[in-house]
C-alpha cells in the first residue's frame, strides 16, 4: 500500500477518486516546468493563452468565468 492509493501485485497504483485530479494537475504542472526549463518559450506561450483566456471571459458561463478567472 502507497500513502497515496492502493497498489496491486502488478505494481499499478490506483489513487483514490478525489486525489486523482489533484495528482492529474500536478503531473501536469511538472511536465509543464520540465517543458519550460528545456525551451523557455513554453512559458511565453502558456502566458498568452492565460491571457487570451481571461479576455474572452465575457462569452463563457458563469461557472466557466470563474473556474478559468481562478486559473490564471
């Protein structure tokens, strides 16, 4: 057993149901940095989509504008 799920003899680990869009994000955020120390413009173009994002907030949902506003 990990402290983060439950591992089976095969070695696979399955994570809880809420822990695993946390684990998701963060895997994403570190293959973002990983991304980003190889080829700066990584972190330019992340950035302008943030940006671009937050300027087309008026045509999404609310519950859209919120989620993608607490994003950026």
């Amino acid at each position: 057993v990990t402290p983060r799920g439950h591992q089976t003899h095969s070695g696979t680990t399955f994570l809880p149901t809420g822990s695993n869009k946390q684990h998701q994000r963060k895997e994403a955020i570190r293959k973002m940095l990983i991304a980003m120390m190889k080829d700066p413009r990584v972190a330019v173009l992340k950035i302008a989509d943030r940006l671009h994002n937050m300027r087309t907030l008026r045509v999404m949902k609310p519950h859209q504008q919120q989620r993608t506003a607490s994003e950026a």
